[in-house]
C-alpha cells in the first residue's frame, strides 16, 4: 500500500513527461504513457470533465488528438502536482482567468463579512459563482445555526 504521506510523483517525475509526437490520434495507452496516468483513469475523468472526449470509433476505442493529450495533462497537473480536487480542477478549467489562492480559515459570519461578500463586484468574477457564493454561504449560516442549537442542548 503506498504512503499517504508521500507525494504521488515527485516533482522531476513530473517534469519529465516524454514529448508529444507529432501525430494525429492516440490511442488511451499511448496518452497514459504520455501523461504517466492509467487508462482506467483517463476513462475516469472522460466522465468528469466534460470537455475531454476523445473520438469513439470501431468497437467503442477511444482516439484522443493532441488538444486532448494537452487537456489530459493539464488535468494530471491540477490534480496530482497542485492538489486540487476534482471540482476544483473542474472549475479551473472552466475559468482559467481565475488564480488559485490559498483559502483562509473560515471565522463565524458578520454582518461586515456578509456586506463584504455579498458587495463584490469585480469584473472578473462571474454570476455564476457569485451564486454558488451566496448559495454556499446560505448553507454555512444554516449548519452553524444548527450546530449552535446542537451544543447549547
């Protein structure tokens, strides 16, 4: 069993993916060797990032071009060297305008924080997580409030 503790490539593994060849389509063991990930995982995540689908021809196998290797490693990457989860790269990958930040613990919310959250506006942030924000902290205020009832009983 492999060691939690320790990284799931080191860092000059990682550096050293073989080059991409200058062919049209790959077949999934050619992207695992090229990206260092098993086929069963590139099936994986066909289903959980939807913009990696490969051409399916005869027999359902699977045909990846070189904008699909480029993905498969850019996915590998945001998974297995940055850390994110699978949401997370998800989200990345569809905005990538947007960096990566370290999040800060999360403190009880104040009617402060809440204007603060609620009042940014920045261009670069869209309706939609800005939704997924308030949304979010909706959920939060509701399981503090229950865990708040939860230890005074």
């Amino acid at each position: 069993m492999r060691d939690l503790k320790q990284p799931l490539l080191k860092k000059a593994e990682a550096s050293k993916l073989p080059p991409i060849p200058d062919k049209r389509y790959f077949t999934i063991g050619e992207v695992a060797e090229l990206c260092a990930v098993k086929p069963h995982v590139l099936r994986y995540w066909e289903q959980e990032f939807s913009n990696l689908k490969p051409s399916k021809r005869r027999g359902n196998r699977r045909y990846y071009q070189y904008h699909d290797v480029l993905m498969v490693r850019q996915i590998r990457e945001l998974l297995y060297e940055r850390g994110f989860t699978i949401g997370g790269a998800r989200l990345q990958l569809a905005h990538p305008s947007h960096s990566s930040t370290a999040i800060a613990p999360v403190a009880p919310p104040t009617q402060e924080k809440e204007a603060a959250v609620t009042t940014v506006s920045s261009a670069s942030v869209t309706a939609d997580m800005k939704g997924f924000v308030q949304d979010s902290i909706t959920e939060l205020q509701s399981i503090l409030q229950t865990l708040q009832q939860t230890s005074k009983a």
